[in-house]
C-alpha cells in the first residue's frame, strides 16, 4: 500500500541511508572535492614568509599555524561528519588545519587594499570558525571552497574603508572593494584629495 511504501521511504531517509538504482563504482577519475584539496598546490610557505615580513608581531601566531599538521587523505571527510555530531575534538581539528586558508585570504586582502594585515588575519580566522560551525557536509559542498567563502565574507564586512569617519553599510562596502583596485591602479588613492584629484576625469 502506499502508507507502507512512505512509511519505509521515511524509515530510510531517517536513518541516512542512500539507495541507488544501480551499484555505485568508484573510478581513479571521481575523486573527491576534499581529497583534492588534501594535495592542493598552494604554497603557504611563501605566505608565512610574507606576513612575517609585513607584520613582525605576528609570527608567533604564523609559527602556531605552521606547526599545524595539514589535513591528511580523507581526514576531512571523515572529520566533517563528526562536527555535525558535536564532536569537540573534530571542531578543534577542522579549525587549526584550515587556519592557513586564514592567513592566505587575510595577507590577499591585506595587500589588494592596503589595509592593516592583522585585523585582516584576525576576521579571516572568525570567518574559518564561521564556516566550521555551520557546515553542512550534505549539502555545502568542498569545506575548503565553503569556509574560504565565508573568511572572505568576515573580512569584506570587518574590514574599515579607507575613510573610517564615513559609515558604509555592508553591502556598500562589497560595491566600494570591487573599484578599489581600479582607483589602486590609477593612482588615485594617492591623492589626499579625490575632489581635486588630478587622475579623476
């Protein structure tokens, strides 16, 4: 009967369980969104290196992160599942291994637009803290991309506009940083003045 048939549909969807028409395969070529970023190409060496530089009074922190084993084969994976749980342990873990997507958006932001790199540093690792909390490993896709995402958004709305005496609302703030590197380029952050800014036209 069909109460039968949604009772046994429930029962299922309730348990987690996946049905499929046919056998899943595994192939060398589907390979997992978190393996791949297990064996990303990024070097971070050379951006601990660069905050270091900029700003000295960080490398204790920079010395911390490096410290931290980066994340293994799969351990994303399985870590991911056992945040949702409430697992103190995973938490702790997704958050230290991803720390150094932190201080790769926080040294990017710093330079593109000129703004203090440890406040940058500091909202990136909110936003990573963020993204670790509300995950979900169904349907949020890779955990890198999702809390790369959200270090971005903490930064873009924390992060002071070069005039800190006028207030922009958040969502003119986005508007404000996608011409920054425009004016950036031209020359026209230099002047004191943009009314009388000789670059304007």
């Amino acid at each position: 009967s069909i109460a039968d048939f949604d009772w046994v549909s429930n029962t299922i969807t309730t348990r987690g369980i996946l049905v499929y028409d046919t056998s899943p395969t595994t192939s060398v070529e589907e390979i997992d969104d978190d393996e791949v970023d297990d064996y990303s190409q990024i070097d971070y060496e050379k951006v601990y290196r660069e905050i270091i530089r900029i700003e000295p009074s960080l490398e204790p922190f920079v010395e911390e992160v490096r410290a931290i084993r980066p994340p293994q084969f799969r351990e994303t994976s399985q870590l991911k599942y056992l945040v949702q749980e409430g697992n103190a342990h995973a938490r702790q873990r997704m958050v230290e291994m991803h720390l150094r997507i932190a201080l790769r958006i926080g040294l990017q932001r710093a330079q593109t637009y000129n703004t203090d790199i440890v406040d940058s540093v500091l909202n990136a690792c909110l936003g990573v803290v963020s993204a670790v909390d509300r995950y979900d490993p169904d349907t949020s896709g890779p955990f890198a991309s999702y809390a790369s995402i959200w270090a971005l958004q903490f930064v873009s709305r924390l992060q002071p506009t070069q005039n800190p005496h006028i207030y922009f609302p958040a969502h003119r703030q986005e508007s404000y940083y996608a011409i920054y590197p425009l004016l950036k380029s031209h020359g026209c952050l230099e002047c004191s003045d943009l009314a009388y800014c000789p670059h304007a036209s």
